[in-house]
C-alpha cells in the first residue's frame, strides 16, 4: 500500500516576501523523487484572482484561490 501524498498550500497576497515564497516552492514545490525525497502536492493560492504584487515589485499570478487549503496537510501563511 502507498501512502497518500501529503499536500502544501502556501498562500500569497500584495506584498508578499519573494524571498519566502521562494523558499517554500525550493521546499515542497520541485519534484525530487529522483532523488529519493518526498513528494508534494503543491499549491499557490491568493484571495486575489489578478497579479499578486512582492515586496520587491515582482508580480505573481497564484494558479488557486483559497479552497486547497481546506484540504491541506500544511498551508503557509506570512503575517
């Protein structure tokens, strides 16, 4: 028997660190199974449907709004 693969949504809104959000996509977001390390289910949700605006001016467009979290096995929030 398999088990499930647990799922992480992180959310971002204006004014979002891009440094963190980053991370969180270096962490749970990029498949290395190759590597024997565990897989995620990886989502990026925003209450926004539009471009989302970083800390830094970068624009980001979240493919989720917020239902995956109800769901997830981890959500990340930045206060």
């Amino acid at each position: 028997m398999t088990a499930p693969i647990p799922s992480v949504a992180v959310v971002i809104d204006h004014g979002v660190s891009t440094f963190e959000f980053a991370v969180a996509c270096e962490v749970f977001g990029i498949d290395r199974s190759d590597e024997r390390l565990p897989v995620f289910d990886f989502a990026i949700c925003s209450p926004s449907a539009g471009p989302v605006r970083g800390e830094t001016g970068l624009q980001l467009i979240a493919p989720h709004r917020l239902e995956p979290l109800a769901e997830a096995d981890l959500v990340i929030v930045r206060r």
